[in-house]
C-alpha cells in the first residue's frame, strides 16, 4: 500500500505461502472493519522455496485452501451471471479454476503437491483478480474477528 501511496513499483519477496495476495493487486486493511482495496501488482514475485519450505506448514495449508476456495468463488461468480446477468470475466475465472485444479490433480493421484507447485499456482490465481468476486467472500470470513 506505501508503494501505491508513492506512486512507486515494488517487488514481493513472501517468506511464506499462505495467499494468493504474494501477486495480488490487492491490499487487505485492518481496522475496525477489516477489508481490501485495489492498489497496484508487484512487478515480480521473487520466491525462495526453500524460505516457504521453512515456515510453518499451517501456512502453506492455508494457501492450499485459497487455491480450493477458488472453485467456490469461480460458482458464484457463474451464478451471478446467470441469476443477475453480472459481469463474468471467463478469463480471470480460468485463470482461478486452472490455480485451483493443480492443487486438485495432485492430491487426485494421492501424492503430496510440490511447494513449487502450490507457490505457481497461488501466483496465479493472484495475478488477475480483476473481479471482487474472486477476492471473495472466503477472504472475509476469513478476516472475522474470532469473537464472531
């Protein structure tokens, strides 16, 4: 967000995979109402995988349940369409489904997907989160304050 204030490019360097944010547009605020706004995509994402092997695996288990969540977000989206006739970037919702479907394969063929492969895959499902749908309603759940 201090480079979208100043008007300047930046880079991510994550420590840990836990989101698709680590290439997103998107800036979560907390506060009394915690909540996101669009600012500006990092020019690159630079990821040492043996730093995200090293963090807590809770964190690597939390970016696997963004990448699923995904196929949730993606329904909607599909729903809204079709009930309200909103906006569908079928782009931006392949882009998603596709994240979401390397985490899938993976466990289909009872293996343990690769860091790397997690990594790739929330890179891209961050990269074109054009629509607040797919910066969804997972994403505020998940910013409920642990009173609620």
């Amino acid at each position: 967000m201090i480079s979208y204030n100043l008007s300047k490019p930046f880079v991510s360097v994550p420590t840990a995979a836990s989101h698709d944010g680590i290439a997103s547009p998107f800036v979560s605020v907390k506060g009394e109402k915690p909540h996101s706004l669009v600012a500006t995509a990092p020019l690159g994402v630079f990821v040492d995988i043996d730093v995200i092997k090293k963090a807590p695996k809770k964190l690597l288990a939390s970016g696997c349940g963004d990448l699923v969540a995904k196929i949730t977000a993606v329904k909607d989206w599909q729903l809204g369409r079709d009930n309200t006739g909103e906006y569908y970037g079928r782009y931006s919702s392949n882009l998603a489904s596709m994240s979401a479907k390397i985490l899938l394969e993976a466990t289909e063929k009872k293996k343990r997907p690769d860091v790397r492969e997690i990594v790739e895959a929330l890179i891209s499902a961050g990269v074109d989160r054009k629509s607040t749908r797919l910066n969804s309603s997972h994403t505020d759940i998940s910013r409920m304050p642990s009173s609620a």
